[in-house]
C-alpha cells in the first residue's frame, strides 16, 4: 500500500482544500430594474433579458 514519504504542508494542504469550498452565487445588476440577478438569465423580479420582456412577472 502507498505511503505518503512526507507529510504535507499546511500551505499546500489549505490551497488543495481551498477548491473545495462553496462560494457565493455570482450575481449581477439588472438593467432594467436595478434587481441583483444571475447573470445570462431572465430577470426573476422584472422578467426581462436583454432589454426585452420574456416573463410576465405577477406584482403581488
Ligand atoms: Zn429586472
């Protein structure tokens, strides 16, 4: 069975764990409403993309 010879470095640890972490959903401005949304998506609060309405979204 494989051994490891040396034992690993906390940085060298840490930067391997690092990729493993969850991150934040990125999100960008809408440009029609002003609404924090995913990019390359529909707008969920306006129903906009691309400067044109692709959903009708219900005002509650
Ligand atoms: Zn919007």
């Amino acid at each position: 069975m494989g051994v490891p010879k040396r034992r690993m470095s906390k940085m060298r640890m840490r930067t391997r764990k690092a990729a493993n972490r969850l991150q934040a959903t990125q999100t960008a401005v809408c440009a029609q409403c002003g609404a924090r949304a995913r990019p390359h998506r529909v707008c969920p609060s306006c129903g906009y993309y691309k400067g044109r309405q692709i959903v009708s979204v219900n005002a509650a």
